[in-house]
C-alpha cells in the first residue's frame, strides 16, 4: 500500500524515434512524498494510440 505524491515534476531531457508510433524519452522526476523529497532519472515509452501519445512501457525507473 502506497501513498500519492504530493508532487511530481517530469522533466525531459532527450527524445528518440524508434519508429512511426513510438518514442523513447529520457527524463528526470522530481517527488515529494510525505514531505520528503525524492529524485531520479527514467526511460519511457510512448506509443501513439490513434491521435494520442499513450504510456507504453518503462524501460528505466530509478528514484531515491
């Protein structure tokens, strides 16, 4: 059991084309949680699901 962040900040730092209905993007996340702040780095994947890029996959997700 978990509980919602009080914030989160996404923040991109790089995008790459894998192919016409996909991206990979690095970011970096900024989170507070019960009024502690975290930090990190991820990969996404979008996919584009008819006129909208959608959450695909996450490839990387670290934040301490």
């Amino acid at each position: 059991v978990g509980t919602q962040p009080e914030a989160w900040q996404t923040r991109v730092l790089r995008s790459e084309q894998l192919d016409a209905n996909r991206v990979a993007l690095d970011v970096t996340l900024n989170t507070k949680q019960l009024g502690a702040e975290h930090s990190g780095t991820a990969v996404f994947i979008l996919a584009r699901v008819g006129g909208a890029w959608k959450l695909n996959a996450i490839e990387f997700f670290e934040v301490k």
